[in-house]
C-alpha cells in the first residue's frame, strides 16, 4: 500500500523527481571525475564549481588556498577539475617547455572586444599556435636587450612624479593614498613608452577617462567569473550583443579598447609610414628611445601576421595588466619598509654608501639608473621578499593537462583536468624558503648558497612562467628598480597612522585598500 502511494506520488511530481536526480547524478559525477575524489580539499569543491567562484567572490581565496594547502598538503581540489599545487618543484613539471599543457578558458574571458569581435591578445588566447607566432612579432620590443631604449622614457615620467610627490604631499604634508599614486605613475610609464606621451594621470592627479575605475570593476567580474568561464558567454560576450557590435545596432566599444585607439589614433599617420617603409634611421637612432607603438608598426612592416588588430589587441592587453601588476609591487615594497624600520634603515645606508662612493652618479633629481641598481644587493633582497610575500596574481596560474595525461609531483594526472599553482601557496612554501616563510626578512635572498638562491628565483610565479611568461616583465622591472631607489633618496615614507594594516583585494590581482601615507623631503648625500 505505502509502495502505491510512492509511487503515485512520484508519478504526480515527476518534474521535480528528474530535476533532482538529474541533480544528483551531475553533482555525483563531478565527485568522482576521473579519480579525482581522492584528493583533499574543501568540502564543496569537489561537487560544484559553484563553490569556487563564490569563494573567490569573496576577494580572499589566495588565503583560502594557502589555508588549504597547509591544511592538506600539496595537492589541493579546488573545483571538480581543478587541483593546486603547492611544492614549487610543480613549476618546472607543469609550466616547463614543451609539457604540451595550454592555458585554461579563464584567460579568454579578459580578452577585450571590437568591433563584436573578440580581440585575442599574447595574455587571454589558448592557442598555442597563434601564441608562437604573435611573440615572435613583437619578442624584440620586450627582450632585456630593449630596455636600454626605454629607460629614457620611464625616467621622464619618473622625474616628473616624483616633483609632483615634491609638490603635492611632501611640501603641504597632505597625505597620500600611495596605491593609487603609484599606479597613476605606472599609467604615465605606460602613455610614455607605448606612445611617447604620458597619459596625465600624474599631471592631473585623477584617474583619465575613469580607466582604473573601469579596470577595477572588470577584475571585480573578471576573477569569479573565470571560474565558470561559460557565464562570460551569457554575460559581457553575449554573442547576441556581439553581433549586434558587429552590425551597427550596438554602438558601445570596450573602453580599455577605446582608451587605446584614441591614444594610437594620434599617431596614425606616423604608424602608416612605419607599416609601409619601417623605422627611419632618424627614427632608430632617437635618444629619446623608441616606443611600443613605432616598434608594433615596425613588426607589421616585418611580419604579414601583425595586422592592425592584433596591434591594438597587444595595445590593450599592456593597458590591461601593465599598471595594475606594477603598482601592486610597488606598493608592497612601500608597505613592508614602511613596517619594517631596520630594513629601511639598512637599505637607506646602501642607498647612501652607493652615492658617496659613486655606485650611484649624482644627479640634480636623485634618480638611479637601472645599471646602478644592479650593484644594489639590498635594494634587490628588499624588491624579491615584498615580492615574495605580495604577489600581483591571487589565482592559481591555469593550464589543462594534455589529453594522453601527465605526472606532476608523482602523481598521474588524467588529460583535460585543470592544473595549476598559486603564486601565494608556492612563495611561501617551507620547503624552499625556511622556516619562517611568512616573515619579511630580506637577508633570506643574501646568506644562501648560489643553487639555493636559483631554486627560490625560479620559485617566483609573479610573472609566470615557461613560454607563458609576462611578456612585459622586463619592462615593469625597470620601473621597479628605478623609482624605489629614487624615490627613498628624496623622500621618507611613514604611515598616516602609525601601524595601520591595509586589506587586500583578490580580484584575480591582489590589490591593496588603505595604504595611506605622508612624505618629508630626504636630504640624501652625493658623492
């Protein structure tokens, strides 16, 4: 009798029965996809990636992994396809050359749009093959090799902030909401170098056009997002708005996009010329250095593949990631000094020995080069512990496993799973970098032997790794290692108040909130 009831019962709600156990069944099979049950990690993860972008929504899920990790060891499941890896030894196995692994489809949904039309960038496209060719294009302008032509630039725009600093904090004693001041002199660098103009985020001090505002607000929808990058495709690239974009119905263009073209737009005529007859020899041989621009329309005129589009796109992707990345490394440098006084001390008398003995050449506007930075040890244990400890990325960096599959840390990995590591898991890894990982302590890059200091360099996932690697990092380097100096030889730095803590901001980069500042002129020595 109760069977008949059952079963009428079931009969009656059958809508709601075949929701359920469709349910079940899905959530079933992601527990269990491929074996990938028997590793640890939280309770939710293995069912949905639901739970991994509300967690990452929450804008701390680098301490989550970190916290998971410690918690179950080096390999943690992060969704039903996704696995972490904490031991840095990970890097080499799953970023390495030629492991066949490929980005995930988290990287596309950062790609910008034109035209209805996705603009594919060295950063945000999966294909290898596209990838090779597009870096092989524009290599040279980013090599080590190059930097030497834009060092002018980036000390134009560095001695103009720093009068600014002079004139708006330091002589009115206003205080300084110092994240945001750095990353309107990553902005500068960025109009300089790319375009030979700075953007007048710095003579302003305001944000251009509300880019950054912008910026912000798509990393906000970037970072959870990805999680489930199929929401993209409902969402911001709709394909119905796209074709909409695509046949003039829809007349909105992605405003990092728009920022772009409106700056190229001025130098049209110039880059026509270079497409057609290449750089001039007046050109090659300006003391003021060659910009990005002039060096993508050189690489058009070189390679068929380097058409307008794939110049804008790579225009964009240094808008995208070239402020954000360097001015969340500034100002963790800036914020762990600022709370480590021995360490400012320390480094302010290398800063001084270096200028009396001639290291450092003197110059009416304090600046360092980037030469005389590199006979800074120091200045460069403090930059490699800030970012050590405060890396730009806040996600695990991913890749899919190719489909024959692969060992990582002798465990086999089934083809098509999402794998990766954390910057913030792998930097702090005890392995590696002792037994006080989480302490800010510059002296752990002096006093190691040379193979152990190799091992923890090669640990450093802020700008990637293997052929993925930031293709800007050279560039954001510069800028790094010559506005620390110069800006700690013209001015202390102290807390508005005194050891204030400021939060982050995971949204895919880990920004900073409150770091708020005052300045006093240094009268620093010269030789």
């Amino acid at each position: 009798m109760l069977d008949n009831h059952l079963l009428a019962l079931l009969v009656r709600h059958w809508p709601v029965v075949a929701v359920v156990s469709l349910t079940a069944v899905f959530l079933l099979r992601n527990k269990f996809w491929k074996g990938l049950n028997k590793y640890p990690g939280h309770p939710l993860a293995g069912y949905s990636n639901w739970w991994r972008l509300w967690d990452v929504r929450k804008r701390n899920h680098h301490w989550t992994t970190l916290a998971l990790h410690r918690k179950h060891g080096d390999v943690v499941r992060l969704g039903p396809n996704v696995l972490s890896f904490a031991d840095p030894k990970a890097i080499q196995q799953i970023y390495g050359l030629n492991k066949g692994v490929s980005k995930s489809d988290f990287y596309p949904v950062q790609g910008a749009v034109a035209n209805g039309r996705r603009l594919l960038s060295l950063f945000s496209t999966t294909d290898e093959g596209f990838h090779a060719k597009h870096r092989r294009c524009v290599n040279n302008a980013f090599a080590m090799s190059s930097l030497v032509n834009y060092e002018p630039l980036v000390t134009s725009t560095l001695t103009y902030w720093l009068d600014r600093t002079e004139e708006l904090y330091a002589s009115t004693d206003q205080s300084c909401n110092f994240s945001q001041w750095l990353q309107f002199f990553a902005f500068d660098v960025i109009g300089e170098i790319t375009w030979s103009k700075r953007l007048g985020f710095v003579e302003g001090n305001t944000d251009v056009d509300n880019i950054i505002s912008f910026l912000r607000r798509f990393f906000d929808y970037v970072a959870p997002v990805g999680q489930m990058p199929v929401l993209d495709s409902l969402l911001w690239k709709n394909p119905i708005v796209l074709f909409a974009q695509r046949i003039g119905l829809d007349k909105r263009v992605h405003p990092v996009t728009l920022f772009a073209m409106k700056r190229s737009h001025e130098r049209a005529s110039q880059v026509e010329k270079i497409k057609r007859f290449g750089l001039s020899a007046d050109e090659k041989a300006n003391p003021q250095g060659i910009d990005l621009l002039s060096r993508f329309a050189q690489a058009s005129h070189d390679h068929a593949f380097m058409d307008d589009t794939r110049i804008l796109a790579t225009c964009t992707s240094i808008i995208f990631a070239g402020s954000e990345t360097t001015a969340i490394s500034l100002a963790a440098i800036f914020y762990f000094l600022a709370h480590h006084p021995s360490v400012y001390t320390a480094l302010l008398h290398e800063l001084d020995t270096a200028a009396r003995t001639g290291t450092i050449a003197p110059r009416p506007d304090k600046t360092v080069s980037w030469s005389e930075a590199q006979q800074l040890p120091y200045l460069d244990a403090v930059i490699q512990e800030s970012l050590r400890l405060h890396p730009a990325p806040g996600l695990i960096l991913e890749r899919v496993v190719p489909p024959q599959g692969m060992h990582i840390l002798d465990h086999f990995i089934p083809g098509g799973t999402i794998i990766g590591c954390n910057p913030w898991v792998v930097q702090r890894h005890a392995s590696l970098f002792g037994p006080d990982p989480d302490a800010f302590r510059p002296e752990r890059w002096l006093h190691v032997p040379p193979h152990a200091l190799r091992s923890m360099k090669a640990a450093m996932l802020l700008f990637g790794a293997g052929s993925r690697t930031c293709i800007g990092k050279n560039i954001s380097l510069l800028e790094i290692y010559k506005l620390v100096p110069s800006f700690l030889r013209r001015f202390e730095v102290q807390l508005d108040v005194p050891g204030a803590q400021w939060t982050t901001h995971n949204a895919w980069f880990v920004g900073q909130r409150g770091f708020t500042t005052r300045f006093r002129t240094r009268h620093s020595v010269d030789s």
